[in-house]
C-alpha cells in the first residue's frame, strides 16, 4: 500500500490511508530520512567539498555524497582521475566490507570539520592496489585476518594527524618475496603499535622482500610492535620530534637518524633457520 506523509500533525494523505510521520518541520536544506517503516525525520543535505566525494554511512545518497564505500569509489573510477573521498562519520560508522578494491586514483580523508573520524575494514576486504595517500586526520581500522593491502611495490604518504591501526590478527600491510613498501608520515601521523591497542604489526616484511623504508617526519611516530618480520626495515627519522618505539619483531630494522651530523644507524640483525 501507498505511504503518504504527515507533517507536523497535517495529513497528506487521502482518507483512510495510513501515513508516514514526521513530527517536525525541516530547517532550511534538510531533506527526509525514513526511520522505521512508518515514520521520517530530516536530516542536513551534506555536500562533497571540491575535488571530491562523500562517503556517508547512514547518509541520503545526493549529488557527490555517497551512502556506501563501493558506491563513492565506484563513481571515482568511472571519472578516471584522482580524487578524494571525503569519510564522513557524523550518522554512522563508516566501514569497507569484504571485497578487493582499486584505490590507485583514490585520497582517503577525514571530512573537514569532523574529528575522530575512522573506516573501519572488515574481514575480508582488501585494497590493491592501496591509495597513495591518506590525510585529514583519518584512522584506518583493519579488522581483518589477512592484509589489507599486499602488493608487489607500496607508496604511501600518510599525513596530518591519520594513522593506520590492526584490530584484527594478520598485519595491516604485506611486504612479501620481491616486493618493496615506502611509506612517508608526516604531521602528526601515526602508525599504531600495543600502546595503543594494536593487535598485529602495521608493516610486516618478509626475509625475501626487497626492502621497506618509512620516513618519519614531524610529530610523527611508530609505535611499539607495529613492525615486524625477517625483511630489511629502515626507519629514517627526519625531524627532531619524529619517534620510532621498540620493535621486537622486527629482525632486520635499520634506525636511521637524520637529525645528527653525521647521520647515525642503528642496526638490528638476527639470522634465521626458517623464513618468517
């Protein structure tokens, strides 16, 4: 049967007929949400800033705002050219489900005016290949038992207050036999070790990785145990407010400091029976 509306207590509705309630009227820009299967409410039309779109979970798909992560992307590949997709957590959380997807034309970022913002990944989803650039303060939560991003050659730049964060029990990022990873924090980015409730490394190399290289940059920090395995790991510190914390697990770290004259190392080597 036909729903109509009834707002502020008037019926638009033909006798007889039952209705779907909105108890208020809107403020100017706001448009209608159902809330149950007979009643409504307004909420505020988002719109995309510039140069990119808006994924709102529990949001009205409008325009360039997007009430799924595969929908926001989706509209993004078929544009063709790099753009940003804004996450916007002010009526849900937003969250990737299991699936692959192509970031490779794809900023991830908090949207302004919102903090504390996260996407969190769900078992089973997987970026390759991974976005090259993940801002605005934004955390990624990978819940997953396998990588979230596991590719042959990773360039990265994480800045402004973001951080990559495991929940799960594989690692967030894979550097497997042949493959090399560069990652770049700056501004306060962050990848999260035990201190701060990770439950598996960040960045994990294997012995047959060509190499992984972070530079850590201003007020930026890894924390302890967010890296791991048997592969060559160097950490270059590049500011004087850069940190890298303990990393037990990983076998091969090289801590590079760029702070002093000359530039100092300190290496860590264990030799191996089996590979890791």
């Amino acid at each position: 049967m036909a729903k109509y509306l009834i707002i502020n207590g008037q019926a638009f509705i033909p006798d007889g007929v039952p209705g779907i309630v909105v108890s208020t009227l809107p403020s100017p820009g706001q448009t209608l949400q159902s809330i149950t299967e007979s009643t409504a409410g307004w909420v505020d039309v988002v719109s995309s800033p510039p140069g990119g779109v808006t994924y709102q979970e529990g949001g009205v798909a409008s325009g360039n705002v997007f009430a799924t992560f595969a929908t926001a992307l989706a509209v993004i590949q078929l544009n063709g050219t790099p753009m940003t997709m804004f996450i916007d957590g002010s009526l849900g959380q937003p969250f990737v489900p299991a699936g692959t997807y192509d970031l490779s034309l794809v900023t991830l970022s908090e949207m302004p005016g919102q903090q504390n913002v996260t996407l969190n990944i769900n078992d089973g989803a997987k970026f390759n290949p991974a976005p090259s650039h993940i801002t605005g303060g934004l955390s990624l939560y990978s819940y997953s038992s396998q990588p979230i991003i596991d590719q042959s050659n990773l360039n990265m730049f994480i800045d402004q207050g973001s951080w990559l964060q495991t929940a799960g029990t594989a690692p967030f990022i894979h550097v497997g036999s042949g493959a090399s990873c560069n990652v770049y924090l700056s501004d306060g980015a962050y990848l999260a070790g035990t201190n701060a409730g990770s439950t598996a490394p960040i960045i994990s190399a294997d012995a047959a990785s060509i190499f992984s290289g972070i530079n850590v940059g201003n007020w930026s920090a890894i924390g302890p145990g967010a890296l791991d395995g048997y592969g060559t790991i160097e950490a270059n510190l590049v500011s004087s407010s850069a940190q890298v914390l303990a990393q037990p697990t990983a076998y091969n770290l090289i801590n590079y400091n760029a702070n002093v004259y000359p530039p100092a190392s300190d290496r860590k080597s264990t030799r191996l029976n089996s590979s890791h």
